[in-house]
C-alpha cells in the first residue's frame, strides 16, 4: 500500500526540540485519606476513559497487560481483554464506544466494544502509538516514536501525517471539526482538517503530555513541567494560545466534563485532583480533592459528573462524586 504523507503548514518557527521528554512526577506517600471511595483494580491502572451510555469504565492495567471493564456505579470489574502493551491513554470513538486502545508494545491500534470487550478493530500504525482520537469518520494516532500521526479509515491506515516531535496526546474538538497533536518532546501543537491537511503548528509550554477538547470549542493542555493548563484556539491558521492558569503539583492526566463546563486535572507531585471551571477564556481553579497515590489519569462520567482516577502505585481506581 502507499501511503498519503501530507506537507504541514507551520504558524511559527520550529521549536528547538529538546532531549528530555515530560513524564509524570514520581507521588509522594499519601499524608490525607483520598476522597470519595476507593476500589480495587489490579494491575497498577493508568489509561482509562468513562463512558455513560454502557456505565463502563475502560482503564489499562499491566502485568499481565490489557484492559479491564469497570462498572462506573459499582466499582466492580466485569471483564478484561489481554493485549500486548499496556495502553498508555484511551478515548472513546463516540459516546457508547468503542473504546480506542493504541497498543504500544505491537505498534497497532485496537478498537473494543462496551460493554462487553469484544475486539472489532486492529490496524497496524506506526510505532508506539500513544493516544488516538476519532474525527470525521476517521481516526488520529499519536505515532510517538515515529514523530507522525497514523489516519485509520475502516480496516486500513491511509495516511501518515508529519507531526510535532513525539506526539504524545491527541484530541479531535467535540464536532468533529479539528483534531490537534501535542509532540511532548517537541513542545508544540498542530492542527489538523479531518481530511489530514494541517492548519498550522505552534509552541506548547515547558513540557506538555495531555490534550484534551472542551465544550466551548477548546483545546486543553496540561503542561506537566511548567505547573500550567494551557489553553488553544484554532482558527484557519493553525492553533493559538488564548490562556494559562498556574496548576502546581505536575499536573498530568487530564478530563473534561463538557456537561457542567469543568476541566479535572491530576496533580501527581502532591497527589491531588484539581478542579477548573471553564466560564470563560480563562479556567478559573475550583475544588481539590486528594487522591491515592500517582493519579495518572482522571475521567469524568456524563451522565453524573463522577470522577474516576486512576492509581497507578495502589492499584486501585478511586471514585469522587463532586
């Protein structure tokens, strides 16, 4: 097969790309009990993504690595489907699934229904995808290793896409309209058509991991080694940074909850979560909450505004209902 590489359109200068690559802050011991309740989930969680319609959470687990099916009102595991790599991050292709699992240790994107974990889609992409998000009728994979985005229509990869230096995190906007890539070691933002073509490319913090959409057309950023959350607009040259609000504590995995206009962000040095309201251009800091040990993902459920996170050390998810 040949693949479609496309020319990116660049809104400023490279940035100089740096050596080092961002990583979550390594937690502290626990010194407060965690709010909300705590489950147990073996195999040391990370990824994980809420969905409402099915009441399933989708969480990575290690060791031996896959994916375990969560009742979000429960807490209880249903099932868990075996893969080769732990997934890093999981997204939703739509609201009721299926979950998106790029698999890192087979350079290949799988597709799992809710709730019940049956596999209907493995595509091979380039390596080490990180992070993939669904946008008009297709989806974006977050290449990190291979410095590009993977396009996937159907059964097949149709495009490779140049991106920023290790892209990371990938988040397409709620309509459909625009997919961003974050390249973690790049420290930059590019913007895509759902067609492939790129709008333009931008600086992105310190040290940026994860990205996601928001309601008001919106992207967030949580810049782990600039103690940040940024915030991105896209317009027909490529995205632009409109505001930072200080998030201290290496603010890490990332959630939206675009019914009640909240961003929930994990503060893995002092092993917190953050809440942000987004009423305007600026988030404004909300609620805290403490967590169990190295929060290195949050989702949030639609349906009731639940936060679900993920701890990595304790092997276990906590839930917080806000």
């Amino acid at each position: 097969m040949a693949w479609l590489l496309l020319t990116a359109a660049c809104s400023s200068g490279p940035a100089p790309a740096r050596t080092d690559v961002p990583e979550p802050a390594v937690s502290p011991a626990v010194t407060e009990a965690p709010a909300g309740r705590v489950v147990p989930l073996a195999g040391q969680p990370e990824g994980l993504v809420v969905d409402g319609p099915t009441r399933t959470i989708a969480a990575g687990v290690r060791n031996p690595d896959g994916l375990a099916l969560v009742d979000v009102d429960t807490g209880v595991e249903r099932t868990r489907r075996p893969f080769a790599g732990s997934p890093r991050h999981l997204q939703l292709a739509r609201p009721g699934g299926p979950v998106l699992v790029p698999a890192e240790g087979t350079d290949r994107l799988y597709q799992v229904v809710l709730p019940g974990g049956d596999l209907v889609g493995d595509v091979g992409v380039g390596r080490q995808p990180h992070d993939a998000a669904a946008a008009g009728g297709r989806i974006f994979v977050g290449d990190e290793l291979a410095d590009r985005v993977s396009v996937v229509e159907g059964d097949r990869r149709v495009a490779q896409l140049p991106a920023p230096v290790m892209p990371g995190g990938v988040a397409a906007a709620l309509d459909g309209s625009v997919v961003v890539a974050v390249g973690v070691r790049g420290r930059e933002i590019e913007a895509y058509r759902p067609d492939g073509t790129s709008t333009g490319r931008t600086r992105c913090g310190v040290g940026p991991t994860h990205v996601r959409a928001g309601p008001d057309g919106r992207f967030y950023v949580t810049d782990t080694q600039g103690d940040a959350l940024l915030v991105f607009e896209v317009g027909p040259d490529g995205p632009r940074q409109v505001a930072k609000v200080a998030a201290e504590g290496a603010p890490y995995g990332l959630a939206i909850d675009s019914v009640r206009r909240v961003a929930y962000v994990t503060l893995t040095a002092t092993n917190r979560v953050q809440a942000f309201r987004l009423d305007g251009r600026t988030p404004k800091a909300d609620r805290s909450w403490p967590t169990l040990r190295q929060p290195n993902d949050v989702g949030v459920d639609p349906a009731t505004g639940r936060l679900v996170i993920a701890g990595a050390a304790d092997s276990a998810l906590q839930l917080i209902d806000p």
